[in-house]
C-alpha cells in the first residue's frame, strides 16, 4: 500500500466562549485538515492548528509546508516502510512541527487501518478509556469561579486553570474563588503559560500551598527558555511543576531531565512533530521515572484523536488534556473519540476510526 495523495482543506470553527491564556484570546479555531490517500483508496486524517504564539506556524506555513515541502518528498513511498517515511518528513524542513504532526498523525492512521487495529490497540493498547481534563479560562475570579462550578456540574472531575496575567496577588484570588466555589474535591492544574517569572512563581505557588488549595501541579511556570528558573521553582516548591512550552523535541526533553528542571512533562503532538517523535519523548521521560501528561492545542477533533489514542497506549502518560473539541460550536468530524462528560472512549474502527469530514 503506497501513498498516492496528500490534499490539505482550510477549515475555521467558532468558539462558545473566548479562550483566554496569558498568550492569548481565541475566539475561532482554524486548522488545516489532511487527507492523505493510499493506492488501496484507503483514507488517512490529519490536523494542524496554527499557534502562532507557541510553535510559531500559521496556516500559510502549515499549507506550504505540506503541500510544497513534504508531500513530494512521500508520495509514491510504501507504508510498510514507515521508519523511512517518518524520517522523511522529519528532514524535509527544520522547525513546521504543526504541518509535521498533520501528516504523522495521517501516516499513523493510514497504517493502523492496514493493520486493521484502532491506533490506541497498534500502539499498545494501554487503556482503552480516558478521563479529561476541562480548562478554566483566564479572567475575573467571579467569572472563573462560575465556570468552574459549570464544569464541574457538566462531569469534569479535574479542572485546568489558567493563570499568568496581572500581578500575582489577582491569580492566588483567582484560585480561592473557585475553591469557594467547586469545594475541595475537584482536582485544579494551574497553567501559567510562561507568565510568571522564577521568583514570582515561588512565590504564587508557596502562597497557595500554605493556602491548602490543593494544587495538583502547575504547569510552565516560567518563560521556554528558562530552564534555569525552571528549575528553581521546582527546587524551592512542595508542588510539582510540569514543562510544556520547553519541551518541543527529544533533546529539549534531555536537557529538562538532566537538569531535573521539572517534575513532569506535557507531550502535544503540534510541538513533537506528531506521534512518531512523542513516543521518544514518553520513553526517555519514562527511563527517567519522570511521568507525562499528553494535551493540546486548540484543536478539533482529528487531531484531539490522534492524541487521544497516543495517550492510550502508554502506561507512562498519567494526565489527559483533551477538552478542545468541548469548546467549539460544531464538529466536523464524523466518528472519532466520544465523550460523556470527562469520560472519553474509542471507537472499535480502525486507524482513527473517523469515517468522514462534513466540510462544505
């Protein structure tokens, strides 16, 4: 079974609400969907969201990446011989981890429908459910506390709680309101998103842990760059601290983990260049006895499944951020994982167990 076409489609989906990081706003999520087609006319999907602030792709690059770049390099290749193909997109341009990830996650679901298996049971088939988180955006207390209470009461047991914007003080209110709010038992991640910097972090996180906020962990504490402060904040805190935006690639994650910079480390497909490179990272944090959480951007369905079922083969991916598609006001996608509140499941189809896109 040879690849014989790779097309890209355009697509943008308003969101129900402004998702707000101290990154960014976004209020419609845009990507670029893959199709790539075998000789056998089977069909294989894929996703890459532009995120400027984090990868740096737009949708411009992401098409020419693909199209230009990295579709002429594949099509004819055997998918039998997926290494090769693999290696191939992941030298046909430096960087462009988005429109790399879109083709990767395609590849995958291309040959685990070969292999007439779901992706998670080709991977390893470590569970075969998950349960996700659901995101607070980052805003006044009362509106944070009020859409918390929401999540909670639509089956969302863990909360991911966005942080980083204005001075320090307004995030500690942030977290007691809605403690006040949801009470003690829902578990609460805060994402900084790179907005404190090493000492501000100490300080927020000391202040919430003598609080007994019950944090579970706190995610990026720090600007990318600063593994150094990284590091101090997770030396100088009681609360784990995990790396997302300082770990896109194997050797990010190498230097993370010898200079013991971080407790646990977020894998997203659009940073990693797709599955192929996520499983390096999951197995070189998992020798370190460093455990992962697999998440996103903001994304639709294809690539939210891609991650899903990555995520659902290791034993070493402990957290699950996969609420994206719960944010957008309609789903292109028929088929894929099914949600029931946090509760998510596969479907027993193979690959990504997507049947079609309803893009007009």
């Amino acid at each position: 079974m040879n690849i014989q076409s790779i097309e890209t489609f355009d697509v943008a989906i308003p969101l129900t609400k402004p998702f707000k990081t101290a990154l960014r706003t976004v209020t419609t999520a845009y990507s670029v969907y893959v199709k790539i087609t075998s000789s056998e006319g089977v069909v294989g999907y894929g996703e890459a969201p532009p995120t400027h602030v984090i990868t740096g792709d737009s949708m411009a690059s992401i098409r020419y990446a693909i199209n230009d770049i990295i579709a002429p390099q594949l099509i004819g290749l055997n998918l039998c011989e997926s290494e090769h193909i693999f290696q191939k997109i992941n030298a046909s341009l430096v960087r462009n981890t988005s429109a790399k990830a879109a083709v990767d996650m395609a590849i995958h679901d291309l040959i685990a429908r070969q292999a007439g298996l779901p992706l998670y049971q080709y991977l390893g088939g470590y569970h075969d459910t998950l349960e996700t988180d659901f995101t607070v955006s980052v805003n006044a207390p009362d509106e944070m506390a009020e859409d918390a209470e929401r999540y909670v009461k639509n089956g969302f047991h863990v909360l991911k709680v966005k942080v980083g914007i204005g001075d320090m003080r307004e995030d500690i209110a942030r977290i007691q309101a809605i403690r006040e709010r949801v009470g003690n038992e829902p578990k609460l991640r805060l994402d900084a998103n790179q907005g404190w910097n090493a000492k501000e972090a100490v300080k927020a996180i000391r202040a919430m842990e003598d609080a007994r906020l019950g944090i579970e962990f706190v995610e990026q504490p720090v600007p990318a760059h600063d593994l150094e402060g990284l590091k101090y904040v997770t030396e100088r805190t009681d609360t784990p601290i995990m790396a997302d935006e300082s770990v896109f690639s194997v050797i990010d994650a190498k230097r993370v983990l010898e200079m013991r910079a971080a407790d646990l480390i977020n894998i997203k497909l659009m940073k990693s260049g797709g599955i192929h490179h996520a499983k390096k990272i999951n197995a070189l944090a998992e020798a370190n006895g460093v455990a992962c959480m697999v998440g996103s951007m903001i994304e639709t369905k294809i690539g939210i499944t891609a991650a899903a079922h990555f995520a659902a083969s290791q034993p070493n991916i402990h957290f699950f951020d996969f609420d994206a598609p719960l944010m957008l006001a309609k789903d292109l996608v028929v088929g894929g994982v099914c949600y029931e509140g946090s509760k998510m499941t596969f479907s027993k189809e193979h690959g990504l167990g997507i049947s079609r896109l309803e893009i007009v």
